[in-house]
C-alpha cells in the first residue's frame, strides 16, 4: 500500500495570529525571550502536528533567536516532528527491555495492518508510526505511546483495540487545529 504524509496542502504560517494570548502568557513566565522557544514550539506543533519551515522561521523571529538555532532544537528533540503526521502517532519504544519483549514484534504487526514503515503515514491520514527511546515504563514492556498516551504489556488484541479506538473518533487526536481535517 502507498503512503503518503498528508492528503490537505498544509498551511502553517500566521504563529502570532493564532497563538498571540498563549505566547504573552509565556512570556510572563519565562526570563527570556529565547527560553520560550520550546513551550512556543509546543504550542504550534499541539495545532498543526508538525513545525514546518514557515512556523521554524516565525518562532525564531518571536523567541530573538535565528532559524538556524530553532531547526537545531526541532532536530534534537524526537518529540518534535519535521513533517506532517497522522491524526494518531503511534510511538513504539524500541529500547532494550521493549526490544527483548517483542517490540520488533509490535512493529512488525503494525506495519503489516496499517501497510506503513517507520515516519510513515497511512493513506488516509490517520495513523503515522514512529520509533521512541525508553517511555519509562520498561517493566510493562512492550510499550507504545499512542499520541500522548502509554500503553503498556501490548499484545496483538490489544493493539487491534487500540487501532479500533482510534478509527471510531474515541482516542484524542494528535493535533487540534485547522489542519486537522478529521
Ligand atoms: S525500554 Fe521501553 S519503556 Fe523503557
């Protein structure tokens, strides 16, 4: 099965329009404005799923740093994503305990179900597969973070329930905003 990042062009620029009351709620938190950058790349990734070039380039211009510097925290933190993701990311820790409880296993049968590798998305937007380091939560490996969610001691049922969950509307999307045509 193909895959593809997103089926929508995805617009992602106007970060003050849309963010101004939570940025100038942050700025009373934070000392500087450079200490902003990772709750204001938050808040732009929670409403799009993703930090795009355009969105690098205006969190650079509010936190009084370059681009350069944004780009190089978006690519040091796993956490945030380069490129459009599905409605639901499904994170499997592939750290030793996981490993050695069958999460190449995990992998392996998600791939086949939703016909998707690794930082792929599925062809109607729903589902991205990503790979984590230890969730912490090793002793109820194997572990797979479903958005923000843990899920523990996975098993193929509970896994085709979780994916069920996730078609029916019943899990909280990844992204909240505009983009999120679902
Ligand atoms: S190794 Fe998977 S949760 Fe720690």
């Amino acid at each position: 099965m193909p895959q593809i990042q997103i089926q929508e062009p995805v617009k992602t620029n106007g970060v003050r329009e849309r963010h101004g009351a939570a940025i100038a709620e942050l700025e009373r938190k934070y000392p500087t404005r450079r200490s902003l950058l990772l709750p204001v790349l938050w808040l732009i990734q929670e409403e799009d799923g993703w930090i795009s070039a355009e969105t690098m380039e205006e969190a650079a211009e509010i936190c009084e740093c370059t681009t350069a510097e944004v780009m190089e925290v978006v690519s040091f933190y796993q956490m945030y994503n380069r490129a459009p993701v599905g409605k639901y990311v499904l994170g499997i820790c592939g750290t030793l305990p996981c490993a050695l409880c069958a999460a190449d296993g995990l992998y392996e049968y998600l791939k086949e179900k939703l016909g998707i590798g690794w930082n792929e998305t599925t062809a109607d937007g729903l589902f991205t597969i990503q790979r984590r380091e230890c969730l912490g939560a090793c002793s109820e490996a194997p572990v797979m973070l479903v958005n923000q969610e843990t899920e523990t001691r996975l098993t193929r049922a509970k896994v085709d329930g979780i994916l069920e969950e996730c078609r029916q509307g019943k899990r909280k999307p990844y992204f909240t905003g505009r983009n999120n045509k679902q």
